[in-house]
C-alpha cells in the first residue's frame, strides 16, 4: 500500500504507542521487545513475529529501521493488525471493513517495501488494535527494527467532569468507557478529507456517525470528556442530509450510502434534546425544529389503525443486524417515536415554538402500546405484535419500563437483573431466529441497567453493569482492549473475529454512574436548574465533579452508618437535592430547630455545603417510622439560609474519618 518515508514533523507528533511484549507465535512463549528487532530468512532466522501492546492502541503504524539486507531489489514485509490475538489467525487479520469510511484503513493487512534502512509510515490509520503481526516475506534477507508502534493523530484530551467511587470494578470500568470514547471520536483534519468534528460508533471498523449510538455516545460525553463540540457535530453532520418525504439519514453519506433504519434516525431528536438540555445551546434545537418535524410526519405515515408503527424492511431493522428487520407493529421503533414525541415537545418549550401537537399524540401512543404490545400476564412488553408474547427482547422491555408505558412493578423489572448463578444477561430469549446467536449485548444492557437505576433498584443496577462489563477490565484476558465492546458470548468473549472491542454504544456506565450514584441530571437546559437525587447501591463513597455551562456542580457523598453529602452549587444555579430511598436530609433553621425532609431546594453559592444524610427505620409493614439519630455533633455545623432555598447545614472544618481509599479519592472535592 502507498507509505511515506518523510520523518513526521515534531509538531504532529503529539504521542505514540510502543508494544509491551513479543509473541513470536500466536500463543507461544512471551519475550520483552528487545532495543533492536531482527527478522531475517537467511537460514534459521525470525521471520515473523507477533507484538502486543497490551491493549488496543490506535494511529499511523510506524517502522524505523537501521539495517535492510537483501539479496536483490525492494525487501518486503506483512503487517496483521487485530483487537483479538484470535484475528491473527485470518490471513486478513479482523478485517476487511467495506461498508465504512476513510476514516481508517479498510484493511487489516498491509505490505510495505524497503529499498533503505529508515522511516516508513502507513498512508492511512488504524484505529484500534492490540496486536500486530509482522512478517518478513523477501528470501534470503534480513532487517532491524528500531522502533514499531503508533503514531497518536492528535494530543489526547483533558477530562473535563470526573468520576470515581469506592468500588475498584466500577471505577475501572468508567475509566475503560471514557477511554473508548476518546478512541471513537473524529477530529477535523484527523483524516483524508477534513470533516467536522464528530463521533464514531466503534474505533477500528465503524468510523462512522450513527444517530443511534450518539443516543449513548452524546451523553457519556457530557458527563466526562464534555468534548460537547463532537455532539454537536455530529448532529449536524447527521441532519444535513433530508430524503424528500422526510426521512432523516442516521448515518453520514459522507461515510456510506444512507442506512434506512428508522428508529436510530428517531434517537438523533432524543439525542438533540439531552443535548440542548446539558449545553443550554436552544438556538440549534430551533434550527432543527423543522428538520424534525419532517422526520416526525415521515414516520406518522406508518401509523396503522392501532395508533402503532409498522414499518417496513430495513426501516424495521434495529441494532442486531442478524436477527433481520422487525416484522409487524415494531415495539422499538414505537417506543422511539414516543421518546421522539416527548422529546419534541421539550424542545418547543425551550425554543418558544408552539407545538401542542406532539405531547398529544404521545399520549396516545402510550395508550396504544400498552392495549396492544404490553403482555399483562406477565407484565412484559413485547418486541412486536407478531413475536411471540412470552418472548424477551432485553432493550425493547426496558425502554417500555423507563419511559413509563408499563408499570415498574417486582415482575417487570425481575426480567431486566441479571440471572443468577453469574450467568450473562442474553439480549434476546425465546425470539426464534433472534436468541440463536446467544448475544450479550452491552448496548441493551444499558437500557437495563438504566430502567433498574430509574426505579431505585441501585444494587441490581450496579450488579448487572459489573456482570457484563466485568470481563472487559480483566487486563489478565488476551482480549483485554481498554476499552468497551460491541457484543459478546455467554462466557463473556467477544462473539467473533471482528467484533469491534472498542465501541462508543457501549460507553453508558459513563454517564449511568455519575446520573445515578451521585444523582445529577439537568432540569432546565444548561444547568440552570438541576437535581441531585443519588441511588444507593453498596457503593460506600461517591464523588462526582461536573462541568456545565452553570458552573461546576460537584458531588461527595460518604455511607458509613451515617452519611453526608457535600455539594457544590454554581452561582445563579438551582438545585434540588433529594435524600436516597430510605433516607431524610437534616435542615436546620434559623431558629436552629432541625428538620428531617426528603428535599430541599438550594441556591448556588459557589461554595461547598454539607447535607446530612438521615437513615429512616422501618416498620415490619415496611413503611417509615422516623430516623434513626444520626452520629453529628451540633456544634460541627452552622446555619445557612440563601434566598428562596430550605436552610441547610454548611460543610463541617473537620472531615470525618473514613477508608484509606475514600480518602484518597475524595481529596479533590470533599475538603
């Protein structure tokens, strides 16, 4: 393939990236990589061996050579490139990608030649890998490596919220999810042709911007990289292009042909909301009103007589590519148009545009799903009119759950925990073709785990994300990526050659863990009014550091017995602050008297404020009886009344004790 053997200039070399180990055969003994690597043919020389860089990297290959010897003409040499060491395995690595974009090489497997020793460069990138094979082809001929590796295509980005938590597991798997997304992520001018900023759906094979994975992509950023101008990009990439009769491309035709698929083209009006909602950037929601409103009426022409979508193939199909289109009144595209609906209405209350159209025929909608797609018996939605009613299809139930169609009672969400005996949540279950495959998706997982956390379930939540995304922090696994995959077996492997092991769609614990544990999500558009409202999950210390248009929001909650929790509120800002599930706030007033109450209202002073956190005793019919005293000295606190908000106890001088570890991580906001 075409190269260069121009040194990059010092000003574009912002990183690179080294192997660790040398496998000289797949499965075989494992060496360091030693200063200067030799493959030779000329007798029993290594000609070919195997580099693991100890989790997927990503750039422009690079081999700088000090020694070619050949017997006559150009020396040649293979290069395999997989996320998996199984990959190596095909004489096309975990290649080819021919559907997707420039955005990287195509292929996995490259040829380049030498006629002198030096520095050579692949012409295009490759995203994501962790092992590389390279092979010398040329007889009677040897070389020596000075240097192999990645070079980085742009300086790597600061974060700007953060994240971290008592548990180790969690926390490795946040850190894991802001890495794939830094990976899945497309700056202007990183490739061939300057695009805008946008984001991928996977690093190494979808280079490409897919409306349905900026649905999870866009909000794991705005609760950590808040890199938000790749959101917006990629919202504007997507709503450029408009079918005639309304249809909304979700995947950018400067990538490929338009996908036709409806429902992750209805996600990109939902995934605008969250986005106006974190940026305050109301002007680009009124832009677009028009452009959605094409896509709403586009998709109201598959409304049958039920008030349900049946749309056709492949507007029917949905994330599983292999189960095929959804045939019949699809559930997943109904509950989109709904989320689209409510979506669109929030928006026109942002904008000031009328539209009381939109709210309406939800509510509709909701009444004709639960008639027709909600299976009483068992309270299970189905994934169509036409599958089978006792069939399970993980997503589709918990987005009926967390959208509210159908009561979050112990069945419902039963369904949506993880199996017992450690066993992998499968993403299909008694769907004919569709549960062949035994999918573990962690893309419907997130649907789950998410419904769970939603209705106060935080230890089901927390123990299902641990369940699946478990095996992708285990740095010991061969298929250790750093970072989050597309889709896996039942004994948690990725389900084949090619799946891509660093995937922006499966980034949700990103932003479930900060909404949930430390309970922040936005009320009004750019943080103006905001609640904190934390579910507990066995998860003893919580902090969160958040940046908004408002001002930094930062979050510190302790469970020792007792518990606090100290907030930082930016001026001008509003917060409510809500006790977790079986627990009070502590307030005080001016007259010193306390008070326990599920919320207070607070304003922003820029300054830490402490809470406490009160534990309400039950009674044996389980309703609360009172709170149990907590272990706070009075004198530790002082008043505090700001203007329109319940007083509440300032942050005390002195912290209390606690674990070596909580102490540790809690130093960067918590004093």
């Amino acid at each position: 393939m075409p190269a260069t053997t121009a040194t990059p200039d010092a000003a574009t070399v912002f990183s690179s990236s080294f192997p660790l180990r040398v496998l000289h055969k797949s499965g075989g003994p494992v060496s360091s990589v030693p200063p200067n690597l030799v493959l030779s043919t000329i007798g029993n020389g290594l000609s070919e061996v195997i580099l693991d860089y100890g989790r997927a990297e990503g750039g422009m290959p690079f081999f700088e050579t000090s020694r070619i010897e050949s017997s006559g003409g150009a020396l040649a040499i293979e290069v395999v490139y997989s996320e998996t060491s199984a990959g190596l395995e095909d004489e096309n690595g975990d290649g080819p990608f021919f559907l997707f974009s420039n955005a990287m090489d195509s292929y996995r497997v490259n040829s380049h030649s030498f006629t002198k020793a030096g520095y050579v460069e692949s012409r295009f990138a490759q995203k994501s890998q962790r092992y590389q094979k390279i092979k010398l082809k040329t007889p009677d001929s040897s070389l020596c490596f000075t240097s192999v590796g990645f070079r980085s295509l742009r300086k790597q980005r600061s974060l700007k919220s953060t994240f971290t938590c008592s548990s180790e597991k969690l926390q490795d798997i946040w850190d894991t999810g802001v890495r794939t997304l830094e990976m899945c992520t497309v700056e202007a001018g990183e490739t061939l042709e300057a695009w805008e900023v946008t984001e991928g759906d996977g690093a190494k094979r979808d280079r490409a911007c897919f409306g349905g994975d900026l649905f999870i992509i866009g909000r794991s950023i705005f609760y950590s990289t808040g890199f938000v101008e790749a959101v917006l990009g990629s919202i504007t990439l997507l709503t450029g292009h408009q079918t005639p009769d309304g249809y909304l491309g979700n995947l950018c035709p400067i990538q490929a042909p338009v996908n036709e698929l409806l429902c992750p083209a209805l996600a990109l009006i939902v995934a605008t909301k969250e986005y106006v909602m974190h940026t305050g950037d109301v002007e680009t929601a009124r832009k677009l009103h028009g452009t959605f409103q094409k896509l709403i009426s586009f998709t109201s022409r598959f409304v049958d007589e039920r008030g349900l979508v049946v749309a056709p193939p492949p507007l029917s199909m949905d994330w599983f590519p292999m189960g095929g289109p959804i045939f019949g009144a699809s559930a997943k595209i109904t509950l989109a148009y709904y989320d689209a609906l409510k979506s669109m209405s929030q928006l026109s209350s942002f904008t000031g545009i009328e539209d009381d159209d939109s709210a309406r025929r939800a509510d509709q909608l909701k009444q004709s799903m639960r008639t027709h797609l909600w299976n009483k018996d068992h309270n299970l939605f189905r994934m169509s009119d036409l599958a089978s009613p006792d069939g399970i299809c993980q997503d589709i139930h918990a987005y009926a759950v967390s959208m509210g169609v159908i009561p979050p009672d112990a069945e419902a969400l039963g369904i949506l925990k993880a199996p017992a005996a450690g066993k992998m949540p499968l993403a299909f279950q008694n769907l004919e073709r569709w549960d062949a495959k035994r999918v573990v998706s962690p893309y419907a997982s997130a649907f789950a785990a998410e419904a769970l956390f939603a209705h106060n379930q935080g230890v089901a939540a927390v123990e299902l994300i641990e369940r699946v995304w478990g095996p992708m922090v285990d740095s010991s696994s061969p298929d250790y990526s750093g970072g989050h995959w597309e889709a896996m077996t039942e004994d948690g492997k990725p389900i084949q050659t090619d799946t891509s092991l660093m995937h922006g769609w499966s980034t949700s614990p990103v932003f479930l863990l900060p909404q949930y544990l430390a309970g922040l999500e936005p009320l009004e558009p750019g943080w103006r009014r905001f609640k904190i409202q934390p579910v507990l999950a066995n998860v003893d210390a919580v902090n969160a550091s958040l940046s908004t248009p408002a001002g930094t929001i930062t979050v510190c909650m302790r469970i020792e017995g007792s518990g606090t929790l100290d907030v930082t509120i930016p001026k001008g800002a509003m917060a409510e602050v809500h006790a977790p599930e079986g627990w009070r706030l502590k307030s005080v007033s001016e007259t010193g008297a306390t008070s326990r109450v599920p919320t207070v209202t607070m304003s922003g002073t820029g300054e830490v404020v402490r809470v406490d956190l009160l534990r309400m005793a039950r009674n044996d019919d389980g309703n609360d009886k009172g709170a149990v005293t907590a272990t706070v000295m009075e004198d530790e606190v002082e008043e505090s009344e700001s203007e329109g908000s319940i007083p509440v106890m300032q942050k005390r001088n002195e912290e209390r004790s606690g674990s070596r570890f909580f102490r540790l991580i809690s130093k960067m906001f918590c004093t």
